[in-house]
C-alpha cells in the first residue's frame, strides 16, 4: 500500500511542476513574441494543446516506466510463489492455516496440495464444516486435543499434540504443530502442519516387539547375560544368572571375583585358559562348560559363552560380553545316559540267555553276548566275519530266510521261532529265537535284535516223552497232559487213583477242577509264567481231591513244542506227599520249636531273624532284638526243683506271646532265655515300651499247678537293625551285651546296646509318666491364636492349642509331649479336654459377638481309632451348646495320607453333623487331590515352613500362589500359618489368602485376654 500511495504521489507532484514551470515559460514566451490580443489568444490555445501533448508523453514515460517495475516485481513473486508451493510439496507433512470464527466455527483457509497424496485423508473430511467438529480426531483422544487447542489459544503459545485419527476404519498417528494469532474482532488463525507418525509408531511397536521377543526367547534359554568391562575387572551380570543359582543380584556382586570365587576348583583353570585363548585372539570367541556353586552349596553345570566387542585404539581387548546358559540338566540327562548305557551293557554281557544284533543288510553278525558265544561255541571276533545263514541247519534255512523277510519288510516288528544252529564243533544245538526289528543300529539301516535261548534239552525231552508214552499209562504217579489252552487231553490211571476224577470227568476240563483254592492266585501266575518262559516247572501244590480231602503233592510241568517251536503240550507229572509233609511237619516242629514251652527255638529264631533283616533292608525299616532271661531264675530250680522251673518257663512264654504283637516273634534260647524280634518299628521308643510292658507283664505273680505263687523278674538288652548290627549274630551279641548291662545295673531293667539310646528311652518314658500326672492333676490349658481376615484385618475366629505348665511353672513344649501322647493314646484324653474346653469358650463367644466364626481344633488320626471317641464328640457338642459351623476339625496331611480311606471315612462323619474340615500343614505331606475331591474340605492351612520364606523365595512364593489358586478354583477357603512380617502378609493380600495367623497379629494368649483384646 505505501509503494502505491510513493508512486501516485510522485506522478501528481511531477505533473504539478511541470504544469507549473509550461505555464511560467510558455506565458513569457507568448507574450514576447505575440503581443497583440488576437495572436495571443491563438497563441495561448496552441500552448494549451501543446501541453497536453508534453504532459501526456511525460505521464506515460512514467506509468510505462512504473509498469515495468510492477511486472518485475510480479513476476519475481510469481517465482517465489511457485518456489514455495514445490517447497511445501516436497516437505513430508501437511501445511495448514485455518480460521477459527469468535462463534466458535472453523475454517480451513490453506491446505498444502500434498495433502492428498501424502495422507489418505477424504477431501470430505477436511473442509470447514468437519473441521468444527473434528470428527477425524480418534474418539479416545478428542479430549486431549481440544484441551490443548484451548490452552494454546488462551495462551497463545504453540499448539504441540501427538494423537490418532480415525478416517474409515483406519487409524493414523499423526503430529500436530501450530502457532495460533489472535486477530480482530476475537478470530484465531493457525498456521502449522501435520506430520503422519504411523509408521514411526509401528516401527516402535515393532521394535518393542522384538525387544520383548528377544527378552522372552533369552529367558527361554535360561541364559544370564554377563558385560565385562576388562580395564576395570567389573562385571555386569543380568539378574537371571544369580537366580538360576540361588541368589540374589546384591549377594552376586559386580566383579569378576564374583564369577571365579564360585567356580568349581576343577574348572577353575579351564575357564580362564579358554578366555585367555580368545583374548590372545587363538579362538575366534569363548566358550567353556563349567560347574558353578550354587547358593546352596551344590553346583550347577552352565554353558559359559563370550565374545570380544570392544577394542581400544592399539586393539587391545577392552570389553567383552558373554552368556551363561543352564545346562545343568542336559549334563546330568548325559550322565544318566551313559549310565544307562553302562547298565544295559552290563545286562546283555550278563543275561542268561543269548543276545546278539545282525546287519538287516549283510546278515553279518555285528554283536553277540558271551551267552551266545557259548552257545555257537565261537568267539565274537568270528561271529562277526560270519552271516546267520552260515550257521543255520540246512534243513531250517529256507524258513528261516522267510521269516527273517517279514521282519525286514516291516510286516512283523516282532518274530518268535524255533531253529537248529551248528556249532563249531559241527553238534546240533535247537534254540528258540524272537526277533525284533531295530531301526537305529547302526545308523543308515536297520538292524535285527536277535534273543536266542537254547532248547536242546527240551526238544530232547519232548523225543523222550514221545518215547515212553506207552509206560506212562502204567506209571504210580499221575499223569496229566492238557493242550495250550490249557483243557486237559488225557490222564493216566494214577490220576484218577490220586484225585477221584475219572479221565471221562477229566478229559475238556480246565487242570484247576483240583485246585484247594488255599494258594493264592499269585502262585498260579508265576507258575504260568515261569512255565512258559523256560518250559518247565515244578514244584508243591495244594489241591482237593473229588472226595473234598485236601493234599499235597510234587508235580512237574513241562511244555511239549512242535517243529515251529510252538507250545504242543503241556505234560505234569504230580505225585501225592501228603503222608511225606505230615512227617516232615512233625520232623521240622521238633527239629524248629522248643519242646518245653512250644516257641521257637534258636535254629527258627535265627531264620525269622535272617528273614527279617532282608525285610527290613529292602523297605528301609527298623527292627529290635530283644535278649531277656528271668533274674534269679536258678534260685526256683533249685529250691522248688526242675519241674516247677519248667512250669514256670511255660507260663513265662505263654505270657510273652499274649502280650506281643502278632507280626512280632518270641522264642527260647534255652534255659530261663528268650529272644523277642520286634518288626517294623517306627522309633527307638517302640522298643523301649515293648521292654517295659514285657517287665510289667512278668511283675504279676505266676500260679502254679502245685500251688505255688512265684513271683519273678527279667532283664532285657536291646538292640537295633541297623545302627547296632547288619547280621543276625550282631544283633544277637549286641543285644546279650546291653543283656548284661541291664543286669550289672541292678536288674528288672532293661538297656540298649548304646548309652545314648538308654538315656532317651528313660527320659520318654518319664515323659509319658508326668505327662499321665498331668491329665489327671489338670496342669493342662488351652490358649487361643487369633485368625484374622487378610484382607481387613478383622479377627473372625481362633485356634485353641494346648499348654503345659508344670509345678513350679516349667514350660513343657508341645513338640516334646504331643509326639508322647500321639504314641501312648494319651491324645485321646488330651484331645477330648481340648476340644471341651475350646467348644465351651467359642459358644460364649459366638453369642457375644457376630463376628466370631470359626474355632479351630486339631485333631489326631489315633483318635480316630479310639471306638468311643465320636460318641464322645457328640456330647461335648450337645453339653458345650456349640453350634457345629462355629467348629472347624484340624488334620495335619501327612495324617490324611497316612490313615488314607479310613481317616476320610470318620472325617466325612463328622462332615454329616456340619462341622467343618481343614487340612493342617497343608503342602508337606504329599497329599493326593483326589482325596480333596472325595469329601468337601473346607480350608486348607499353609504350612508355615513356606510362608517364612515369602517375599523373597521364588520357590515358596510359586507353591503359595499355587496353593492360593488351587483352592479358590476348588472353592476351599486358605489360612496362612506363621505370618510374622508386613512384607509376608501384602504378598498374601495380593494374591488372595482369605485368612491368616501369626505373630503379626498376636501369639496364642488365654481365653480373657483374647476376650480383651479381640471381641
């Protein structure tokens, strides 16, 4: 505008003089020349038009002159346009300006032509009437945008935003950046642009993506990511590398010293030679397999790999990164393996039969066993030059060749035939052959698993037996030949003397028309299976006769085969013993058994002690000896004579055998001896109490025929299988030592062999006697553990738990007298005290305060046992006026587990009065889930021993969680047991226990500070 108003006023002020200057000039000019009126006037008229041609020319002198600037100028801004729109059009974004009307309306007033081709954006979408409502704009983040639309005008400053928009279905991220100028009258416009980030967005997502995936296909590896920074020795490690060894990244440390110290000592060397290697630049990277110290003190293999990333200007190592790999089981599976392999090869050298592999290809013999070497009578460095077919009798070889065909053809994984080898020496041997088809020996082609069993003698048999049909019908023993089946074919007349049975009633019937039914079918299976696995059997059987008569008798049975090898006949051979057994019955008895008193004697002592041993090795168990004579025994003899002295030993062993149990065995050495083996003990003390109720029991006076009254004692010495002794005559030494002991210590005693176990046996018995004082004397109390909701904090209930406190206020701890009671049946009357006294406190308490819902009571398996125990529990509900939901009944799972069906049967009882159930140390005892799915629990417990370990072992937390979910799935409520830390209870909290109990809250206090401090 002030160019245009310069230009006008130059044009107007050079008119004006110049108008100014003619009419000066041409006046003077006109006037001197023609003076005279007429000439002037004509003179004046032609200066007039002869200014307007001056004026004229000049005016358009300058507005030429003036155009030519303006058309420069034109054009120069035609270029710059042109310029600056290709610009915009190369620049990867959207330019914009845009209007926004005081009444709110937006106007988009520019909008780069690139728009379009650039950004798949409908033209509809972008003229003013969509822009007002910015429709374009993703729901989800219209608010954002129009809050920063708003901040940026109000404050005119930069509008910057970063969202979505939504155009067809498709969503683009974009980038949006403006300058806002207010105008008159209260309009806004922006000018800025828009920049497309989809792509960016998709390629961080995609980089998140493969971050993640390599994060999760490294944790899949259960790798440990290590950076050595090698000038400074400090070691980077990843977290995964402590954990998979137990412990935590501060207790790893940072260092290399971190890494060597808990190398294994053998690998110590290895590993630092191999990094040597690479940093010497020998080997192109690092690897080693190493054994590292785990937090436990075990070790664990890892794959320990590395490589040189950095180097400083000289090239000199300066950094190097590596990872750690669990291996730990890949090298113990290959261990097994070669064990294995150890194993199977120990097996084929020492089996009993032949076993060799031939080459399905060659028919070359590739292995054989010393087994079939023997039998072939070649060595395997032959065998192995040879084929089968060169060993084959001529007459089997074209079978053979067909049956080895199938195999090889794959129609049969599996053969079983008979043949003849020759042997080296050029004899005949028959053998019985099953062939398996192997794929994987050698590699490349298949192979034959071959098991040869020779059956030489057995082929001769059959011969033989054919042979001497004709004597068998003649023959004293009975004779019975069956088919495979087996029906019976035929039997001789010594059968039908033996059982009864005519061969008419016989012949079609199964051999067990005789079976007494007295064998277990056991015996049976074995016989059949031995019978068919070698032939033959023979042994004793019990059978019946038709007449109902019970017999014995020896048979014989062995399998005929015919030419294939397969199973013809099966022929027994029995005869009747039953007068040999009776004699021999009466021969062992007197031979085995004391005659005096009818026990057993040393010679059958010594054997059930031998037996018993084997037992007791095989599962593990425990078993005592216990080696007793009568004090002063040699006093009755010899002032009331022999035979009151033998009488006495009668009653002494009739007395021992009633007070044993009937696994266990007494028998007399001699003299006033006797033996006692106890099996299957859990404890020491089983057989502390075994000798003081055998004590008890010889305390009482002895009436005799002659009406004597003696009264008598014993001493007893103790020893135990198999801390005191592996073998009978240990045992047995052992015990006659602790014999002597017992009687050096004043007799009418009894001692183990060792002092220790003396003193702990006199101390539990002890136990037991104060324990007994105690119920009578009721030193016992019942205190209550608060359990709390985790979630409110609210306490819902309680756990009665029983105290001792002896005269003068001993403490006596529950882990010592409980396990006294559980053994003695002392628990009956101690669990029975507990429960009354629990059931009494919670009814009051039920009725004070809603609040209160739950009494937890433990309960022992062994009062299970007790008949009069659930009778016992009904009155204690009816006479305590407790409603049975307010009772929860405790049982620890190894209880469960161990009393199994019956332990449900009485807990699915009490389940029908509507008492609830809990599982007590619930993840310690194996329990099934199938015995959760029997019978309804109500609650399971948390053992202690894993909530301790919360928050920080990883272990413990899984099997909480796991525990946590398994009951809420099943619908079953959780108590945690032990809580003592906020840390352990927020854990419980977050994942979802129902309730809890431990110090946290409060310990177990008395029924009134209970009442003072919770209701």
């Amino acid at each position: 505008m002030l160019s245009i108003h310069r230009q006008s006023l130059r044009v107007a002020l050079t008119y004006a003089l110049f108008g100014a200057l003619w009419i000066i000039v041409s006046d003077q000019i006109v006037h001197a020349i023609w003076p005279t009126l007429e000439k002037n006037i004509l003179a004046q008229t032609l200066k007039g038009f002869g200014f307007v041609g001056i004026s004229s020319l000049l005016i358009y002198h300058l507005l030429r002159r003036e155009l030519k600037e303006q058309q420069t100028v034109r054009q120069q801004l035609e270029t710059a346009e042109t310029n600056f729109a290709q610009l915009v059009e190369q620049l990867p974004v959207i330019v914009f300006q845009s209007m926004l009307t005081k009444a709110g309306q937006q106007q988009l007033e520019f909008l780069s032509a690139n728009a379009l081709a650039r950004f798949p954006v409908p033209v509809s979408l972008l003229k003013p009437d969509r822009l007002s409502n910015f429709d374009f704009v993703h729901p989800e983040d219209l608010p954002s945008f129009l809050e920063e639309r708003e901040r940026s005008n109000s404050t005119q400053t930069p509008f910057e935003w970063r969202g979505r928009l939504l155009i067809d279905k498709e969503v683009r991220h974009i980038r949006m950046h403006s300058l806002p100028e207010r105008l008159s009258g209260g309009a806004v416009r922006s000018r800025g642009i828009i920049e497309d980030e989809t792509a960016l967005v998709e390629a961080r997502r995609t980089a998140e993506i493969s971050q993640t995936r390599y994060q999760i296909a490294l944790e899949a590896t259960g790798g440990g990511l290590w950076d050595w920074n090698i000038a400074s020795n400090e070691v980077a490690f990843s977290p995964a590398l402590p954990e998979m060894l137990g412990y935590s990244p501060a207790e790893w440390g940072n260092t290399l010293a971190a890494w060597e110290t808990r190398l294994h000592p053998e690998d110590v060397t290895v590993a630092k030679n191999a990094i040597k290697a690479h940093l010497s630049g020998e080997v192109s990277h690092y690897q080693s397999e190493i054994r590292m110290r785990c937090k436990d003190g075990s070790y664990k293999w890892l794959l320990d790999r590395g490589r040189i990333i950095e180097r400083d200007r000289k090239g000199e190592p300066v950094r190097m990164i590596g990872l750690h790999i669990d291996i730990d089981a890949e090298k113990r599976r290959a261990a097994q393996v070669l064990q294995d392999e150890e194993k199977l090869r120990a097996i084929i050298t020492n089996a009993p039969i032949g076993i060799t592999v031939v080459d399905g290809s060659t028919n070359r013999f590739l292995l054989a066993n010393p087994k079939f070497c023997e039998m072939i009578g070649r060595p395997e460095s032959q065998l192995q030059a040879l084929t089968w077919q060169e060993l084959t009798y001529a007459d089997d070889l074209a079978s053979n060749i067909d049956i080895v065909t199938t195999v090889d053809q794959g129609k049969a994984q599996d053969v079983a035939f008979v043949k003849r080898f020759v042997r080296n020496d050029g004899k005949i041997i028959w053998a019985s052959l099953t062939i398996h088809r192997l794929e994987t020996f050698p590699e490349g082609h298949h192979t034959r698993l071959v098991m040869v069993r020779d059956i030489t003698e057995v082929y001769q048999s059959e011969q033989k037996m054919r042979m001497f049909a004709a004597v068998i019908e003649n023959t004293r023993e009975g004779v019975i030949i069956t088919d495979p089946q087996p029906k019976i074919i035929s039997v001789n007349r010594a059968y039908t003397a033996i059982t009864g049975y005519t061969a008419e009633e016989a012949i079609g019937k199964n051999p067990n028309i005789v079976s007494s039914g007295k064998q277990h079918t056991l015996f049976y299976a074995e016989l059949w299976a031995e019978l068919k696995r070698t032939g033959k059997w023979q042994g004793e059987i019990l059978n019946r006769r038709k007449n109902g008569e019970i017999y014995s008798q020896l048979s014989t049975i062995d399998a005929i085969y015919d030419e294939k090898g397969e199973v013809q006949y099966y022929i027994g051979v029995f005869s009747d013993i039953s007068r040999l057994k009776k004699s021999q019955a009466n021969f062992e008895r007197l031979a085995r058994y004391d005659m005096l008193t009818g026990l057993p004697n040393r010679l059958m002592l010594t054997d059930r002690l031998n037996h018993a041993i084997e037992t007791a090795k095989r599962g593990n168990q425990s078993l005592a000896v216990l080696f007793m004579d009568l004090d002063h025994f040699k006093n009755v003899n010899d002032s009331l004579g022999h035979e009151i002295g033998d009488e006495l030993l009668i009653n002494v062993a009739a007395r021992l055998t009633k007070r044993l149990r009937a696994e266990d065995t007494v028998g007399r050495l001699g003299g006033d001896e006797f033996l006692i083996l106890a099996e299957n003990l859990q404890t020491a003390n089983g057989a502390a109490i075994l000798a003081r109720d055998i004590l008890t029991a010889l305390s009482e006076p002895f009436a005799l025929s002659t009406g004597h009254s003696i009264y008598t004692a014993g001493s007893i010495g103790i020893s135990l299988y198999p801390q005191d002794g592996s073998t009978t005559a240990e045992l047995v030494r052992n015990a006659d030592a602790a014999l002597y002991l017992a009687k050096s210590e004043g007799r009418n005693t009894f001692r183990f062999y060792t002092h220790e176990l003396t003193a702990t046996a006199k101390k539990r018995l002890e136990l037991e006697a104060a324990l007994r004082r105690a119920i009578i004397k009721k030193e016992l109390s019942v205190v209550y553990q608060p359990i709390v909701n985790v979630a409110s904090g609210e306490v819902i209930g309680a756990e009665a738990l029983c105290r001792w406190f002896r005269d003068g206020g001993e403490q006596i701890l529950p882990v010592e007298f409980i396990p006294v009671a559980e053994e003695t049946g002392l628990i009956v009357p101690l669990g029975l005290f507990v429960l009354e006294t629990a059931c009494r406190q919670a009814a009051i308490w039920a009725r004070k305060n809603k609040q209160f819902k739950t009494i937890a009571v433990n309960v022992s398996v062994r009062q299970f046992q007790d008949a009069a125990w659930q009778t016992e529990f009904a009155e204690i509900l009816q006479s305590t006026g407790i409603s049975p939901q307010l009772l929860e009944v405790e049982i620890t799972e190894s209880a469960l587990m161990q009393k199994g069906a019956e332990a449900i049967a009485v807990l699915q009882q009490l389940k029908d009065t509507g008492v609830r159930v809990a599982i007590d140390d619930f993840g310690t005892g194996y329990s099934s889930l199938s015995y959760l799915q029997r019978f309804s629990v109500d609650t399971l417990k948390i053992d202690q021993s894993f909530v301790r370990e919360l928050p920080l072992n990883s272990a413990a937390m899984q099997l909480v969680r796991t525990i946590i979910a398994m009951a809420r799935n099943l619908g079953i409520s959780t108590v945690a047991e032990g809580v003592e830390e906020e840390a352990q209870l927020q854990f419980l909290r977050a994942e979802g226990a129902a309730y809890y109990q431990g110090y946290h809250k409060s310990a177990a206090v008395s029924g009134a500070d209970f009442t003072r401090d919770f209701l």
